[in-house]
C-alpha cells in the first residue's frame, strides 16, 4: 500500500521537478547513424534540459576510430547556438539562421570547415544532416 501511494506521489511531483526545458529540438534527441561502406558515423542527442542539449559524434572505418566530437546546442538570448569540439581541433560556434518545428541551420562564416550544419526531420525515426 505505501508503495502505491509512494508512486503515486512521484507521478504527482515528477512534471514539476524534472522539466524538460531547453532548445525547441527535441526531434533531435536519440541516436542517428549513418553507414556507407566501411564507414559508420554515429551522432547522439540527449533531451533538451537546462536550456542545452548535449551530443557526441563518431565516424568509424571498420573498428577504428577516425573522427569524434563534443557538441552542445544552448540558447542564447533567443538565438540558437551549435558549439562543436572536434578532436585535435579548436572549438567552433555556430548561429542558428533559420530553425523551424522540423529544421534547423546553424552557420559560421569565418569558420573554415564546415560553415553550414543543417539537421532536418523526416520522420520519427529518420533525419538528414549536412554539413
């Protein structure tokens, strides 16, 4: 019985303790791969909270490593910031330019490469990102 009202009670106070609060991509969140060949990349989003989302990439050919990143997606002001730390190079911020409910492009134009990072939703379990 006290068990049935312990869960109760945390269903009750869950919504207001753990908001999910944070950028408008939660369409975002989860784990995307994408393989070509011998090549894997895999890109995970956690859920918006605290005004951020946190990822991390990896790009694979066969069982090495040759490419991974540390990103981050946090408002500021209320323009949409991509802040990316590759490995072996400087981190670089990106602004978001055009977001909409099912797409976003962040751009840096003093940035050598990539300039451009695009994601785009096509379905609940299908995105497209470009750089």
């Amino acid at each position: 019985m006290k068990l049935v009202r312990l869960a109760a009670a945390l269903a009750i106070l869950l919504p207001t303790v753990v908001p999910a609060q944070g950028p408008p991509l939660a369409w975002l969140a989860g784990c995307w791969e994408l393989r070509a060949g011998p090549r894997l990349i895999e890109e995970q989003w956690l859920s918006p909270r605290g005004g951020m989302m946190l990822g991390m990439s990896r790009t694979m050919r066969g069982d090495t490593v040759v490419e991974y990143e540390h990103l981050r997606i946090y408002a500021a002001g209320d323009t949409l910031i991509y802040a990316a730390t590759p490995a072996r190079q400087a981190p670089a911020e990106f602004r978001a330019v055009r977001p909409a409910s099912d797409a976003v492009t962040f751009e840096n134009a003093a940035h050598d490469f990539p300039q451009r990072i695009q994601y785009r939703r096509v379905t609940a379990d299908s995105i497209v990102a470009r750089i």
